[in-house]
C-alpha cells in the first residue's frame, strides 16, 4: 500500500470515533442551550402572568389547555409550602401534527388574595429525534466530505510534496549497478528529503566507484598475472625438454604445468569475465543458435566419443539472436561442456532449441543443485579439479548483457535453460 | 632464418630465445621500443615476435614501422592483454598472426613455423620428412607413394607433430592447439588418447613414430 493511501486509511479510521464523539457532545450541549433558552422563555411567561393577574383575576379560572398556554389548578397551602418550581418535559397531543408530541413544562406554585394555584406554562419543545436524525444526516455527510476532501489533499497536494522522493525510490529500484545508470534527484524544499537525496547520492556514488575499481582491480591482476604465468610454464617445458628426467621427475614437473595451465584458465577465464561486465565486447551480429549449437556439438565430438555420450539435438526452428559472435559461442560451449565433463559416461545429452528456449539436459549427480549459487563465481560442482567454477558466472554474465534469461531445474535430469525473450 | 623478439621481460625474452635456438633460428632480441626501433632499421629479419606492450613505447607502432619499410618478414604480435581489440588492430595492421600469453613453447613455434611456411614456400611447398611427402595446400599425406586419408584433426595433430619434432609436446599444448579454447576445461586429456592410437595407426608404413612421454605428452620420432 502506498504511504499517501496509508495515511488517508489511517485518518478516514480516526475520523470515525472522533466525529461520533463529537456529534455526542455537540447533541447534548445543543439540547442544554435549547432547554435553558425555553425555560428562560417560560420563567419570563409566568412574570408576564403574574403581571396581568393583578389586572385580569379571572384568569386563574383556566385550568384546560385547550385555549392558553397555562392553567391554574388550586392547591392547599400544605402543598403551597413544600412546593419546588420545577421544569420538565412531557407528551401532548398537537392537532396540528395530529400526534403527542414533546412540550417543555414550567410548574411553579403562586399564592393570589390567600388562595394557592399550581401554575402550569407550557411551550412547544425541539422534536429530539428529528434533531438527532438531521444531525446524524448532516454528519455523515461532513464525514464524507472530509474523507473526499482527504484524499483528494493527499493525491494533488501531498503527492506533489512527495514528489522528489517519489522519484528517487522509482530510480533506486531500476538501478542496476552493473549497469552504471546515473541516479539523478529532484530539488526539493523539505529537509527530510534533501538528506535522502544527498545519501542516496552519495552512497551510490560510492558503490559505483568500488565496483568500478573492483571491476578494474580484477582485470589488471588477470593481466598482471599473464607474463609470470607464461614464463613459469615457459621454462618449465624447456627444462623438461633440455634436461633427462625419469618418469617420477617427469610426472611431477608435468603436475606442476597442469597446475599452471589450470591457473592459466582461471585467469582468463576471470579476465573474460571483467571484459564481459566492462563492456569490451561491442559488435554484435545475429547469431544463428541452430547452427551455432551444430558447430559446438561437431568441436565436442571427441570428447563425447571418449566418454561413451552422444547428443540429441532436436529444433524446429533456427531463431538469430542479435549478439556478440564469441559470447553466444563461449555461452553455448559452456553449458555444453558442464553437461559432458558432469554428464554420467554411457548417457544421452538432450538438446532442444525452439523460438523462445534452448535447453540442454543430462544425466548427472542424482541431487539438484543449488539454485541461488549455481551462477555465481567459484561455484564448484563435484570434486572436479579442473574445473574453474566460473562457466556458469560467465554464462550469466554474458545472459545479463543481452538481456536473456537463465534457468535450470532439476527432475531426476539436470536441465539448463536459455530464455530468449 | 633471422628472427627479433622484441620483448621488455627479460626472463620471457630468454624463454622464447632458448625455444626458438633449438629449432637452428638465428635469434636477436631487443628489450625496448628504441633499440626495436634501431635495430629494425638497420637489420632485415624473417619474422618478428613483437610483445605490444613496452615500456618506452606503442608495440603497434613498430608494427606500422616494419610494415611502412615494405622489407618483407612475417610478424607475429605477442600480448597479455589477449583484447579482441589489440588483436584486430595488429591483423589490420598487417600482422601476420597473434599470439596472447601465456602459451606454450609449441605453439611459438609451430606459430613461427606457419609464417615462416607461409612467407617462404608461399603455401605451396610439399613437406618431405622421412618416407612421408605432405602438400600443405591441399592436406594430402602420401607414404611411399601411396596416398593416406587423415581427418581433419589427425591432419592436426600430425602437423603440430612434426612442427615440434624430436620435442616433447604435453597433451594440455596438444589440445589447445588442436580443439580450441574450448576443450581446455575437459576433465582429462585422455580422450586425445584415441586420437593418437588412429593417428599410429595409419603412421604404421612410416618411418614416423609417436611415442608417448610416461603419459605427459608425445614426442615425434622419425627413424
């Protein structure tokens, strides 16, 4: 969930309870307001009365409601004395509204030429559910108004607010640093986000560079490494040459070569790798996989002839990807040459090639392998010694350049897989 | 046969001189860009070694020096960079081959051997050695005057073979050199193994013969 709907959630939840409690209080401090303005109107009645009785006695003969607004009804003066004024509310019938409705009470008892009267005034009240039914009308309509006006804040004010950080997560997750795609941020006035620009600058910034020099440190070791190589090896084939040996010295200097030639590999296999990630393979051409894998599976015929395999190579199809020429042969050679020298002696290799897919399978060691690390660097499978642990992290590697995708499953049978799009 | 490696690592520079010595070249050296320079301008050499990369120096511009003279000779750009760039831009410059270190002294000289051939005989010239006639040309292998069928890789093999006669070939150089980059992280040489017992086995009316050397490599042997 985005943080902008996040927050309108939160409120348009908070809303709720508060409004509800509001409209309480709001309800009942009206109803006060109202009570004491009648009871003040109806206090300010009984004075008028009082008034015009001196003129008007006869007034204390009322005792129905059918014609004023009061009545007098005679009391004793035992009742007289213990009387309280008191105001409160009752039902009568409106004939207007041909139903009971609530009125507003004042009783106060008077005392007129020594005769005692009840004095009853009455005024018409507030409907109470009308008013709590129109209040709870009007509010839920402020609380939809509110939660509109809310989201509406938050999509055009707050997400102009947010924009330059907005804009730098939508960055930070496309970077790639292998990629070496600059992040570039929005000027912002909040503080909050100007030190996130300033430190995703930055930290990127550093990144890059110690990729960049880790890139670099690797492919000058590699090359740094070239001449002694060749000069170990060099004078290890004179000295053999020049000098009688026995067998054992013999057999112990050629370790020694083998040794030197694995080492050999490795570093070019680790200079190939940077060459790929530092881009110094630039033309491309289309690459005829169908043909490309024929070629590779002729070059790899005494190998297979030597360990009693045979490939069967089914397609019905020849798509041409637009790639570097030695990438797409290094990339098949590689997978290829995993599935001979890991492939159980005596077994069919299956290779299958169609518009979308190139897939190689063969029998190998009766367990998956590790998905995560399968195609990172130094990753060996087996005990094999010869073996660099860098074909798969140059597959990948030439994979990303292209934009292709790898894969591999396991059923019984080891499968790798070449996406094309 | 006159050849100059120039190359500014002293104990490479010895390694290449002693490998090429064996084989009856007459070898100069020059460590850096100027005496390279001098001695180029002076000298006439059959084939030059010319490592890219000198202290004092652009290798390829040597390389459009002796190509600028017009004096003829093969030459052969060695590097460690091993970048397709280097390699493209000494073939367009007019080398004749590229050669990225390290590599094995057989592959020196068989790569010296083929600019040699190329220059001198113009490809053209058949290759006597014992009762075996060979015309490079069109691969055609004849013993006591009968004609022998080699593959391509046998053809290979016993090329490379007597390229390095009376050498010890080890079977990582042989392999290199016969399958390609690709082969080289094949769990075992064995498989070269079969190759040879074919190749023996059509070299068995020759005076020619493959040993194998306690099982590092071969050594062609001509009775």
């Amino acid at each position: 969930m985005k943080l902008l709907n996040h927050t309108s959630r939160h409120l348009s939840v908070l809303l709720l309870p508060l409004i509800t409690l509001w409209a309480f209080a709001f309800y009942y401090a009206m109803l006060d307001e109202i009570y004491d303005s009648l009871d003040d109107g109806l206090e300010n009645q009984k004075v008028l009365l009082l008034k015009r009785l001196k003129k008007e006695p006869s007034i204390v003969e009322n005792s129905d409601f059918d014609k004023h607004v009061y009545t007098f009804d005679p009391i004793n003066k035992e009742i007289y004395d213990n009387f309280k004024e008191s105001y409160h509310d009752t039902l009568m019938y409106m004939y207007n509204e041909e139903d009971f409705e609530p009125v507003r009470v004042h009783e106060s008892a008077i005392e007129h030429h020594n005769n005692y009267y009840k004095l009853k005034i009455i005024t018409s009240m507030v409907e109470v559910d009308d008013l709590a039914q129109d209040l709870i009308k009007y509010l839920i309509g402020l609380y939809i108004l509110l939660v509109v006006s809310l989201l509406l804040l938050n999509n055009f004010i707050l997400k102009k607010i947010w924009k330059p950080f907005y804009h730098s997560i939508g960055q930070l997750k496309n970077f790639k640093i292998e990629k070496e795609n600059k992040i570039t941020t929005l000027p912002t006035h909040i503080d909050e986000f100007k030190l996130l620009n300033e430190t995703i600058s930055k930290l990127i910034k550093k990144s890059s560079d110690s990729y960049i020099e880790q890139k670099q440190f690797i492919e000058n070791a590699s090359h740094e490494l070239q001449t002694p190589l060749a000069i170990s090896i060099n004078k290890l084939e004179l000295f053999i040459e020049n000098n009688p040996l026995d067998e054992e010295q013999t057999k112990s200097l050629a370790s020694i070569l083998d040794n030197l030639d694995r080492l050999t590999r490795l570093n070019k296999s680790l200079l190939l790798l940077s060459k790929i990630e530092n881009k110094q393979f630039l033309d491309e051409e289309s690459v005829d996989f169908l043909e490309l894998t024929e070629t590779i599976i002729h070059d790899f015929e005494d190998l297979l002839a030597h360990k009693g395999m045979g490939i069967n190579f089914e397609s019905n199809s020849a798509p041409k990807i637009k790639m570097n020429k030695d990438l797409a042969i290094i990339l098949l050679t590689n997978f290829i040459k995993n599935a001979i020298v890991h492939g159980q002696p005596n077994s069919e290799i299956h290779i299958s090639l169609d518009n979308n897919l190139w897939s190689i399978t063969n029998i190998g060691l009766p367990e998956a392998l590790n998905q995560n690390l399968l195609f990172t660097r130094f990753r060996k499978i087996g005990s094999n010694t010869k073996s660099t642990g860098l074909g798969l992290a140059i597959n990948k590697a030439i994979a990303n350049k292209y934009d292709l995708e790898l894969s591999y499953n396991f059923n019984d049978l080891h499968t790798f897989l070449i996406h094309f799009d | 046969m006159k050849i100059l490696i120039i190359e500014d690592e002293p104990e490479m520079l010895d390694n290449m001189r002693r490998t090429l010595e064996r084989e009856h070249y007459n070898v100069e050296t020059a460590t850096n860009f100027k005496t390279a320079s001098t001695k180029l301008g002076v000298y006439s050499y059959d084939c030059i070694l010319l490592d890219i990369t000198l202290p004092d120096g652009d290798g390829l511009e040597l390389l459009a020096q002796i190509k600028s003279q017009g004096k003829g000779g093969g030459v052969i750009v060695v590097s460690a960079k091993d970048s397709l760039d280097d390699r493209l831009k000494g073939l367009n410059l007019g080398a004749d081959d590229y050669l990225a270190k390290p590599f094995h002294n057989a592959e020196l000289n068989a790569r010296v051997k083929a600019v040699l051939r190329r220059l001198y005989f113009d490809g053209h010239k058949h290759i006597e050695i014992g009762n075996m006639v060979i015309h490079p040309e069109n691969r055609e292998i004849i013993v006591d005057g009968d004609q022998i069928e080699f593959n391509r890789k046998e053809y290979d093999i016993l090329m490379y073979m007597i390229t390095n006669k009376n050498r010890l070939v080890t079977k990582a150089a042989l392999a290199e050199h016969v399958w390609g980059d690709h082969i080289d992280q094949a769990d075992s040489f064995d498989f070269i193994y079969s190759q040879i017992k074919n190749l023996r086995k059509k070299l068995s009316k020759s005076n020619i013969t493959v040993e194998a050397v306690y099982g590092v490599g071969y050594k062609l042997n001509i009775a």
